[in-house]
C-alpha cells in the first residue's frame, strides 16, 4: 500500500449517530485539526463515558501523526428514563426553608406549596437505565465505530486542504529551481570573472608598501577564493529543492523533513547573499530569501 498524499493539519470532521441497544443512545462526534508541532489531544466527554478517553487517544494515534486535535461527545436527544424519584433531602430542607421564612412573609404573598416546592430543579429526578458490563462494551463499541468514521472525514478534509497547500509548495519550490539556476548564471558567478577577480585582489595584496610573507598570502587567496566561489552554494540549494520535490512526491507525513529542508535553503541562500560581488546576485539571493520564508509558511500547515 503506498503512502497516502500529503496532508495539511487543517481540518474539521462531525458525524452523528443512534441505536438501540439495551438502552437507546443518540450522539454526535466532532473533531477540528489545526496546526501543531506533535501530535496534541484535547478530548471532551460527556459524565459516564470516560472509558472512551484511552481507545480514543490510540485510535486517532493510528490515524494521524501531527496536528492539535479536539474532538467531543455530545450525547443528543432526549435522556431515556424509566420513571422518576423524589429526592427526599431537597425536599425535606426546602419545606424546612420555606415554614421558616412563612413566618416573615409581607403581606400578601402566601407561603410556599407543596406543588411548588416539587417543580423546584432537582426535587424530582428521572430514573435513566442502568447498562451492565456487557451493555457499557456494545455502547463503547458503537460510539469508537462512529469515532473512527469522524476521523476518517476529518483525514479527508485535511488530505484536500493538502492538496490546495501541494499546489502552492511546488509553485514555491519551481520559483527556487529558477532564482538558483539565475543566480549561476551571474556574471560575478562565473569561472572568467572570479579568475580575474581574484587576480585583480592578488595584485592589490602584493602591490605598493604592503609586505606579505609568502603563508599570508597563501591564507589570503584561500581566503579569496572561498569568498567569490559560490558553485557549493548553488549545487546545496539544488539538491536541497531536490529532496524537497522527492519528499512531496512520495506524500505521507514530511512536516518536519521540509521544514528542516527550509532551513537549509535559508542557510545557503544566506551564505550566497554574503558572499556576493554585484547588486543582481544580491537581488537574487534576497528573492530567495522571501521565497523560502512563503514556502516555511506554508509548510508549517503540513502533517
């Protein structure tokens, strides 16, 4: 099986769902993806279903390697109930409340009623089923099912968001193919120019009252000659975009290799712009410059 597409760590995903079971149950899954170094979970379940939180941290494990994840549970529909019950102690400390307060009641409000007292927020509470262990694993085992079903959407919606990014990365890195390939084709790049570059520089070393011993000005034209070659640069930075085009084509998690590979090309861009001798290489090798920074940006979003 091949590596899937590259894919952004962008995305959202809800899918909904209800069976009867030995107890009916309605619900809706919800997960958002965004931009993270690892692999970071925020999980959010309802009251009785943290039994969830471990196969749910494996399952999107299996699934995705980067991206902040928050995903959460809501349990919809009306709660299913097999009667009601009075809560004794409530009731018993509002009657208490209310005959204490009866006696310094203004006149013209009555004292509390029993009736009353009864439609108070949990006085009367509904009797939900109890499931049994068996009952718990096939509700469990239908809300992960539902789960995996969410994340699969979620991956989709990341893997189209990649897609939109792919195109954008590669127009970057075909930009990159052209400012290297321009930069050496500079006149200050090439072999005759440096030649007499570094002949006029030699000439100025040992002209006039400046005295060299013959290791100093070994160590000055090796100097010389470090400085005005710029050949190294321009093959990293091609093998450098050539890595970057494999880890693209092949898909499948790259966010760190590329974002590794951006510094780099940064680096040599950096050593170019240095090193150069006229104003059209410098507007090159800042060109560059811009360019990596618009690919690192882009490469952020990806898994």
């Amino acid at each position: 099986m091949g590596m899937r597409p590259v894919a952004s760590m962008t995305g959202f995903a809800r899918t909904e769902g209800q069976v009867a079971l030995p107890v009916a149950l309605a619900w809706a899954w919800e997960a958002r993806s965004v931009n993270s170094k690892s692999l970071d979970l925020r999980i959010r379940l309802p009251h009785g279903f943290d039994s969830l939180d471990a196969p749910i941290r494996k399952l999107i494990a299996e699934i995705f390697s980067r991206g902040s994840i928050s995903l959460s549970l809501a349990i919809t529909g009306e709660p299913q109930t097999t009667g009601v019950r009075i809560n004794e102690a409530v009731l018993d400390r509002l009657i208490a409340v209310a005959a204490n307060k009866a006696q310094h009641l203004p006149a013209g409000i009555g004292p509390a009623s029993l009736d009353g007292l009864l439609l108070v927020k949990g006085v009367i509470e509904p009797i939900e089923p109890q499931l049994d262990t068996s009952g718990l694993a096939e509700r469990d085992r239908v809300l992960l099912e539902s789960l995996r079903a969410a994340l699969l959407a979620l991956g989709k919606a990341r893997a189209e968001e990649g897609a939109r990014l792919n195109v954008v990365i590669n127009q970057h890195v075909t930009r990159l193919r052209e400012l290297t390939n321009a930069s050496a084709t500079c006149a200050s790049a090439q072999p005759a120019a440096i030649k007499a570059r570094f002949e006029r520089q030699i000439a100025e070393f040992t002209s006039g009252s400046i005295t060299l011993t013959p290791e100093r000005l070994a160590q000055e034209v090796a100097l010389l000659a470090v400085k005005a070659d710029i050949r190294e640069e321009i093959d990293r930075l091609k093998a450098h975009l050539d890595q970057a085009a494999e880890l693209i084509d092949t898909g499948g998690p790259c966010g760190r290799r590329l974002d590794f590979l951006s510094q780099e090309l940064n680096r040599e861009a950096n050593t170019l712009c240095s090193k150069s001798q006229e104003v059209e290489l410098t507007r090159i090798g800042l060109d560059l410059k811009a360019t990596i920074d618009q690919l690192r940006e882009q490469i952020q979003n990806i898994e």
